[in-house]
C-alpha cells in the first residue's frame, strides 16, 4: 500500500563506511535532517580522518557541528564513541563488522555506550545494505496507529515486534516510506488523515476526517533523508 503511495525508495549502489553512518546517526538526534547534514559535512570538511576528530578538542568540534544543534552534548558522544571504537576493534574503523551477521553487528554496537538497537539497526541498514528495519521515534508512531505493534510502548519493543512482520527484502523500502508517510501525511501533531490512504486500517483513535476535506499538503520538501547522504 505505501509503495502504491508513495512509490519504491530505491538505495543508492554506493553505500558509506560504518563508522560514518555511525557518527551521522548521533548528529541527527534532535534535529532535523538537512541541519544534521551540514553538521556532518562542516566536521568532514574540517577533519579528514575520524582520528583528527578523536584527537581534535572539544571547541573544534562543538563549532564544526554548531548548525546542527546540541552541539556541547554530541561533541562529547562523538568522542566518547571514537574512543570505544578505538579500542574495541582496534581502530577508527568498523571495517570487522562487515563479516559478523546482523545479530552479532547489533550486540557489538549496542555495547558501546549510547549506541542503542536503532542506531545500530541504521548502521547496518544504510551503510551495510542488510536487510534490517530501524525503529525511531516516528517508525514506532506510525506503526503504532497502524495496529502494527499492538500493545508496543516504546521504539525498542516495536522493533522486535515488527521483525516478523517486515516481507524479506523490503525493509529500506518499508523504513523510508514510513518516514515519508510520517512526514507527509502521519504527522505527530495534527496527522493529515483527510487524505490518509489507510485511513481504514488505522487503528488510532485520534484519527479524524473533516466533512469539508481541508487541504492537505504531499509536499516532497521534507523528504530529504541524511542517512542517505552520508558520504
Ligand atoms: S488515518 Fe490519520 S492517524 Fe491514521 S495513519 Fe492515517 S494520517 Fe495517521
């Protein structure tokens, strides 16, 4: 129904490195997207490798990744987790995982401090190509109201709901469209469901249709995804 929608996302050929899909993921908590990028780009600019980044100051980081916001915080994250990463696989580098399978690639992020199961899941989806669904906030929203993840109250909880349901090879399709949809359409506040395609399967109480179909946007502005821009 949603690639009916909304089409089929198509990956691109060319997937970044781990541990840059890694350090991207912590610059795009609690921001949107596109500040989240420039965030990403300003650092690579100013560091070339991820080791300048371990080595640089705290000041030189916080004003590399500023636009992106809770700059003091991330700052520290980023360093904290270069350092993990030093010294569990022996390097700035996450190269080793590419021979572990899912399960194990999760348990050995998740181990690092701050990395959950849907960073983890990210990395390995866009970065890795593994056919793995990360759970966020707004994945975990939408397949809430859907009825997908009965009884399921946090993102951790609908994620390993949600692995048998998930048809074998579609889970970037399955991820990035319910981002669009989420964004376009299932917004937290204020869901446009006048123009909701599963206005009938939804199970959200909230859900409400206007006598007078009001304008809805299908705007493509916000469709802008850092995780597939990470270079
Ligand atoms: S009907 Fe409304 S709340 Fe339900 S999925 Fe559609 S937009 Fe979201």
């Amino acid at each position: 129904m949603l690639e009916t929608s909304l089409g089929t996302p198509v990956q691109a050929a060319t997937l970044p490195r781990p541990l840059d899909m890694l350090i991207a993921t912590i610059l795009s908590q609690n921001t949107n997207d596109k500040n989240s990028h420039r965030a990403y780009t300003r650092l690579r600019k100013k560091y070339k490798r991820w080791k300048d980044v371990a080595d640089a100051p705290l000041r030189g980081i916080i004003a590399a990744i500023r636009v992106g916001g809770m700059a003091n915080q991330k700052s520290v994250r980023i360093k904290g987790t270069l350092a993990a990463v030093k010294k569990r696989f022996g390097g700035y580098s996450l190269a080793a995982l590419g021979k572990m399978d899912s399960n194990a690639v999760i348990e050995n992020l998740t181990r690092i401090d701050g990395v959950g199961i849907k960073t983890a899941s990210c990395v390995l989806l866009f970065s890795m190509g593994r056919d793995v669904f990360p759970v966020d906030t707004h994945v975990h929203r939408i397949c809430g109201r859907l009825g997908l993840a009965p009884g399921c109250t946090t993102p951790e909880k609908t994620s390993h709901s949600m692995k048998s349901l998930i048809p074998k090879g579609k889970a970037y399709s399955f991820h990035t469209n319910l981002i669009r949809f989420g964004r376009r359409i299932c917004r937290s506040n204020n869901p446009a469901c006048d123009i909701c395609p599963l206005y009938e399967t939804c199970v959200f109480s909230g859900k409400r249709r206007s006598n007078h179909a009001r304008r809805a946007t299908l705007s493509t502005d916000h469709d802008f995804m850092l995780l597939d821009n990470v270079t």
